[in-house]
C-alpha cells in the first residue's frame, strides 16, 4: 500500500507556476516515512545482463546536463548506481566530431557508466556501439525518449516508437554488434493514442535487449502533466525477466521507493530531480543503510558547486563559463545562493569572475536565496504584451 499523499490547502484556482514550483521545492526537503513498507523493496545489489550494479538508484540522461563533470561531481558526494551521458549521435561521433567526442568523455572516478546513443541508421549505431565497447566502455543505452524535434525530425529519439520494426531491428543490430549489454530507454508512446511501451518492450527484450528505461510520459507531453506510474507498471508486466527502471518526477527519497512500490520495476533513474538535489543519491543510500539521512551543511553545498564548476573546466576550458551558466538556475535555491549572485552566474563571463561569485556566496550563504528554483519557473513564449 502506497503513503498517502501529502495534504495541502488547495485554493479555489489553480495554483500558479511559481505556487506549483514551490510546492515541489518544498517535496524535496520532506523527508520519507520509516516504516515496513520499506520491507517491500529490495535493496540488493543487481544486474543488467551480466553487468553488475550495486546501488538502483541512478542518473537518467539528460541532454546538455549529464556530461562527465556532472556525474563526476555527484559521486563525489556519493550512493550514485549507473549514470548515463548525454545523448550521443552516432553518426556524429564515427566522423570524430569534436563535441561527440567530449559527451563520450569519461575517467575511472565515473563508473559505472553507458554511453546513450541515438541515430536512425541501424549501421551507423551498431558500428558506434563496437567503437565504444573497443574502447572500453560497459554497456550501451538506445534512445528512443528524446521529445526534441531537432532528434525526432532526423528519425531519432521517441520517433522511433512510431515504426516498431524499425525499432526493433536497430535493437537487433546493436546487439548483434557488440558484447556489453544493451539497454533502450523510451517514453510511454507518442501519444495517449499509441501507448505503445508495452508492446516495443516486450520486442526488444525478444531482440536481445539487456533492460529497459521508461519515463512516464509520452512524447506529446514533453516534460508537462504527471508521469503515469500505470504507464511503467504496464511495461514492467509485459516483459519476461529483463529488469525495467522507472523514471519520472523522482525529487525525494520517497518519490524514488514509492516509485518502485507501485510500479515493480527494478531501479530508478533520476535526472531532473538529480539537478534539483544533487545529494538524492547519498540520501537514498544512507535511508537504506541506516534508516535516515542529513541535509547538506553550508559548507559543502558551496563546495558542491566549486567541484562541478572545476570538472566543467577541465574538460571544456574557457567554455565552462558559459556551459555552467544553465545549471544556476537549478542550483540556486537548493544552494543558498542570495538570488542577485545566482543572476551574476547566469551571466558569468570568466574564471575569475567564477571565483570572486564563489567568494560572495560564502559570505551570504543562505541570504535572501530565491525560494523557487528559477528552473522550475516557466515564462511564457512571445512578447511580455502578450503574457
């Protein structure tokens, strides 16, 4: 039996978009309910083929966040299971594309990984995935979930989902082509017409495919409305042995074992909520061992960000100002960052300027900080007139 929800005071409108993004900031500091229940989920280590993974608790991919600096700074902190990059062109990264190669970029510090892979030739992903595994690499993730147009107009991501041939035999080829496990991650379907997880899952554990991840959601809703946990149970029931890992709206402790109660998967694979919380891993893992977890100190918050920003500056060089400048707005309120220094790390311009922003935050740690992730703030699209 799942917990109950949390009780709210629901007001007579809808709550506005900043009311909703604090009510999910608030969810993030809740802590989870100790009980039995817990009894219900196990906890042991576990595999993907022959891959073993100690931890079920992982990183989802997500695109232009979950580069090596990214991973690198959350297992510093600890507990995280699998991560996965970036979503990887395989086409792009056979010519030796120069920003491919970079999304590839890994070091003995960030293991267990998969490299995620998208493309709509079959060949051309087989090949990459044999160049990867040459290379050393533990195991391959398809992905069939992007909502991009800029992915699913050139036949990748969840466009895929559309012709389950086609998906089916790309699996088939990648798995013919290398000897690590290889993974598909995937949307519910398109759309709320074609809820075609099920059956694609079913497919792909028949071609050869080690586990799948599913989130929540179809295509059409991007990122907006509620993950169906029906959704993920439904895949889960359609596959014979292969592990499923459900992913979706996973921003607390709770959120990621009641996931996993009602829904059977395996694991769990967090991305946003990773970028919301970059301690959930630790948490996670300290509950399991010990019944209770410790919100992070001042200190290491702020040491958190000095360790993320220096792994982007080691691989991307004088680049890392701008690249680092999206993840502030995730940060700034979990960090206790006064909000006028959040916006001068939006706009930051150079190392030094990083350095002297580091400097300020130490001072004012926890002054004023925006009570709402300024991500989780949606502005509309057009001309303010139009708003």
């Amino acid at each position: 039996m799942p917990l109950p929800p949390p009780t709210a005071h629901m007001p007579d409108s809808p709550p506005s978009r900043i009311e909703s993004a604090a009510f999910e900031t608030e969810r993030i500091h809740a802590p989870p309910v100790r009980d039995d229940r817990l009894a219900e989920i196990t906890h042991e280590p576990w595999s993907i083929g022959a891959r073993k993974i100690d931890f079920r608790y992982g990183l989802a991919p997500l695109a232009g966040y979950t580069q090596r600096p990214f991973r690198v700074a959350l297992r510093e902190l600890g507990g995280l299971g699998l991560a996965t990059t970036d979503l990887v062109h395989a086409g792009k990264l056979l010519v030796g594309n120069a920003f491919s190669k970079q999304l590839i970029a890994t070091s003995e510090r960030d293991r267990p990984l998969s490299v995620q892979l998208f493309g709509a030739e079959p060949a051309h992903v087989a090949t990459a995935a044999r160049w990867l595994e040459d290379l050393g690499y533990g195991g391959i993730d398809l992905n069939m979930g992007c909502p991009m147009a800029k992915v699913n107009g050139s036949g990748g991501g969840a466009r895929l989902m559309c012709d389950p041939a086609g998906a089916t035999n790309l699996v088939a080829q990648v798995v013919s082509a290398v000897s690590i496990p290889v993974t598909v991650k995937m949307r519910l379907g398109w759309d709320a017409r074609s809820l075609s997880a099920p059956q694609l899952a079913r497919q792909f554990e028949d071609a050869g495919a080690a586990a799948i991840t599913i989130h929540g959601r179809t295509r059409a809703q991007g990122f907006t409305g509620q993950v169906s946990r029906e959704g993920i149970a439904a895949t889960v029931a359609a596959v014979r042995s292969i592990p499923v890992i459900g992913n979706g709206d996973v921003r607390t402790v709770e959120d990621a074992f009641s996931m996993r109660r009602e829904t059977g998967c395996a694991a769990v694979a967090i991305g946003r909520g990773a970028m919301l919380d970059p301690w959930i891993f630790r948490k996670l893992r300290d509950y399991v061992e010990t019944g209770h977890y410790q919100e992070p100190e001042p200190k290491e918050q702020i040491d958190f960000l000095v360790t993320h920003f220096r792994e982007m500056e080691s691989l991307f060089g004088d680049k890392s100002t701008q690249l680092f400048r999206k993840f502030a707005g995730w940060y700034g309120a979990r960090l206790g960052i006064p909000l006028d220094l959040e916006d001068r790390l939006r706009r930051c311009g150079s190392l030094t300027e990083f350095d002297e922003i580091v400097a300020e935050i130490r001072e004012r740690h926890g002054h004023e900080p925006c009570r709402v992730p300024t991500a989780l703030i949606k502005v509309p699209n057009g001309p303010n007139e139009l708003w």
